[in-house]
C-alpha cells in the first residue's frame, strides 16, 4: 500500500477509520484477522519494510 503525503494530516479519528477499513477489506478478501496500524512517515526501518529472502534449512526427512 502506499499513501501520499497529503494523507499524512489524517486526524486520529481519521486513522482510526482508514484502520477499520483495512481490517475489514482484508478480512473479506484474504479470510484472514490483522491489525493495521498507521504509522508516521520514517517511523519504520527501512529495512523492516522491504520484502526478504528466506531460506528453509530444515533437513529433508529421508522418508517423507
């Protein structure tokens, strides 16, 4: 998702809204609860917000 900057001035009753929504559009898309939060601008690591590599290193099991 990606806003921007005039959405940045949301007042709090505002993010709440935008908040719920999320959930809801989310929850009736995808079948599954999150919690949206929203944050201000900078305020999450850059890299805490891009995507990552992840390797599997669990041993494959002989028989399975």
């Amino acid at each position: 998702m990606e806003l921007k900057q005039s959405s940045l001035t949301l007042t709090h009753e505002q993010r709440c809204h935008v908040c719920h929504e999320l959930r809801h559009r989310i929850k009736s898309m995808v079948g599954i609860s999150t919690d949206v939060t929203i944050v201000n601008c900078g305020s999450i690591p850059r890299s805490e917000g891009k995507a990552c590599r992840v390797f599997d290193l669990r041993k494959v099991a002989a028989n399975g």
